[in-house]
C-alpha cells in the first residue's frame, strides 16, 4: 500500500498517541513513520512526572484531560492488559519568599478556579507528607493528590498497540528523508522504505524537527536541550512510593524529584539546559561538579541527603522553543501538514491530550482544547506562551 488517508512522523509517546487516536476517532487508514523503534527516542529518557500545575492556562486543561487517560489508561486504549505504570503519590510545590511566590500562589488559584482539587497544606502537615523534608523556608504550599508518575515507554507502547489493533500501519526503523509536494501541498513522504502518499502529513519529530524546517523552507524554532537526572539513594532517608512528587522553587535549579524505585530519588533541574548543536539522544557526560551542585541544593531541602550516594544517572533531551511551549497545528501555507513540536518537557505529561487534539484538527473535528495559543504565528506576532515562573519546564 503506497497511499495513505494520514501518515504520522514519528512514533514516541506523542506520534503513537496521535495514531491511536486517529484510529479511534474514525481514520481509515493511518500509517506511521518511526526512524529507531517505538518509544526509543526522548521518549525512553522521560523522568515520567504527571500533574496538572501549570501557570499556562491552556497546558492546565490538557494536562487535566491527559490526567483522566492515566487514571484509567487501560480502558482509555480499550486494552485490559495495558498499564501506564502510575504512582499515584500526589504532587507537591512550594516557595519561599521572593521572586516565585506570587506566580505560585496565582498558578494554584487558577487550578483550583478550573475545578482541580489542589489544598495548601501548612508546613507541618507538608512534614507529615514528606517526613524526609524540611519545610521551614516555605511561605505557601501546594499540593495536588490526584497526581504522581507513571513510565512514558510503557505509555507510548501501549498507544502503539492500540493504534495497531484499530488498523495503524507501524514502520520502525524507516528514516523520512524528505516530502512529497504538488506546490505548496504535501501529499507525501520520501523513506529509506520508499515512498508513501498521503493526503493529511503529522510530524510529531520532536528534537528532529529542523529536518522538517528545510524541506518546506519555514523556520520552525526549535533546538534540543540535554538534561540530567540523578538517582540517589540514602538509607537513612528513603524517598518511599508514598512520598509525593516534589518541586522546589525554591532552589537555585527549580529541582523537581520522585520517588525512584520505592526507595532512591530521582531529581532534576526545571532550568535551561545544555543546548545541542545536533539533534541526538546518545547519553551526554556527567561530571562530578554537577553531581555536586545539584547535591548541595537536594541538601538543603532535604539534610539527610548530604551524605547520599549516587545510585544511578542519565541524560535526557528536550525539544526547546522560545517561550517553553509547544507548536500545534498547521504551518503558514503549507496545506496537507499538521506539527506537533517543542514540548520542552512536558510532552509526556500532555500526550493523551495533544495526541487526540492534534488528531481532532487532523480530521477537521472541533478540538477539545484551542490551537491557537499554540500556533507557530505567535512568536512573528509577539503572543508568547510564556509562563509565570520563566523559562524552565514547569511553565
């Protein structure tokens, strides 16, 4: 078969949800695109964290229509064996006197304004969460119960599986090396498999973006960004599956950490990082200084983990765009293609929701949540999707 109703670029945890949905939604025939294996990419690189803090009002309300899929997730895809591997261990955010705290305390009343349950816990009942934190800088607190972590391959497996079981074609290992087009349409792609057509092209390429960017000649602005996550382990102080989520606004890093195999805790910074002059997921060097760094700042938060160890690390990469947000929809003039691109970290947390609106515009549906604050046309028109707490993942 060489024509295709949609052919969806990319098969990490939003191109297999895009697909998933479009099958659900009614798409006749879908084929998908994938260059390493489904999930393979950034996506496996996921730190997995889900919550519905966000100071950008439109992420709030995908990431509360993403919360119901997770919740749920095996009767979302329709599948009794699949399982996103949730923790639900609650969310908690806080900050101290300064610079973030007004941001905070507006973020946490425009969720609470939007029907979310978030309670503001005073410092002792925070200490009664978390018995392995001080809270003693902390002038307000936020806490989300219906949130946690769950395993973004797991989640990005199981969409493929779905979108399979409704009639998806999947190809792995296939690279996209350019596009069809009848002027200023797409109508298809050129592949290390051959050539397949199409009347409706989605590109979920993530940190491969710039590819597309060349072949349709429009600048898409987005560069990757490698970040680090440790996993540290302390026995006087484990950071046990019943210990929420955290995010610290108030260290220097904007640190955010979980509960890490039951045991060990995983943390990371929510600041910019490392920019790429490539896209490439290979795992970049961690040195000791940074170890120690972000140490000292896990320290003063959390005292016992001044003498932690380092169990474990890695380095993930973000698909970065000027204000920290994601491109949804179409591209100027070019007719038949639809982006979804610049996640800059939350790509995981928003997958069910931005595959099934991207899938909605896809097939000309109403989509549940607007495009247009995502459009590409804000960053020429100075309408950024800037968030209260400055550039950083946690928008």
């Amino acid at each position: 078969m060489s024509h295709y109703d949609y052919i969806v670029i990319g098969a990490g945890v939003i191109g297999a949800s895009v697909a998933h949905h479009l099958a659900s939604l009614g798409a006749p025939s879908v084929l998908v695109v994938e260059r390493l294996t489904i999930g393979a990419g950034t996506t496996a690189q996921s730190s997995g964290l889900l919550r519905t803090h966000y100071s950008v009002r439109q992420n709030v309300e995908l990431a509360r229509s993403s919360w119901s899929a997770f919740n749920d997730f095996a009767a979302y895809v329709g599948d009794e064996e699949a399982s996103c591997g949730l923790v639900k261990c609650g969310y908690m955010i806080c900050a101290p006197e300064g610079d973030k705290l007004d941001a905070l305390r507006s973020s946490l009343d425009a969720q609470r304004d939007m029907g979310i349950d978030v309670q503001l816990p005073t410092r002792e009942e925070a200490r009664e969460r978390m018995p392995i934190a001080h809270f003693d800088d902390a002038a307000l607190i936020g806490y989300e119960p219906e949130a946690g972590f769950a395993d973004a391959y797991l989640v990005a497996t199981s969409f493929a599986r779905s979108a399979r079981r409704r009639g998806v074609k999947l190809m792995e290992g296939v690279t996209v090396t350019g596009l069809v087009r009848e002027g200023r349409k797409v109508v298809g792609v050129h592949t290390t498999a051959g050539t397949f057509h199409c009347d409706t092209l989605i590109s979920t390429q993530n940190i491969w973006t710039p590819e597309l960017a060349q072949w349709i000649g429009v600048p898409l602005p987005v560069k990757a960004e490698r970040h680090t996550v440790l996993a540290l382990e302390c026995e006087d102080a484990a950071y046990s599956f019943g210990m929420p989520a955290f995010k610290d606004l108030g260290s220097p890093g904007m640190l955010y950490y979980r509960s890490y195999g039951g045991s060990q805790m995983l943390v990371s910074e929510g600041v910019v990082g490392e920019t790429l002059n490539a896209p490439e997921t290979e795992q970049g060097d961690i040195s000791l200084d940074y170890v120690a760094e972000v140490g000292a700042q896990v320290a003063e938060r959390f005292p016992a983990y001044e003498m932690a160890g380092l169990a474990s690390s890695w380095t993930g990469v973000y698909d970065v765009t000027p204000d920290w947000n994601p491109v949804l929809g179409p591209v100027g003039d070019v007719e038949g293609l639809v982006v979804g691109f610049g996640f800059s970290g939350h790509g995981f947390k928003l997958s069910p929701g931005i595959g099934k609106i991207l899938a909605q515009h896809a097939l000309g549906m109403p989509t549940d949540v607007s495009l247009t604050p995502y459009s590409l046309d804000r960053f020429a028109s100075g309408a950024l999707l800037v968030g209260k707490y400055g550039s950083g993942a946690v928008s």
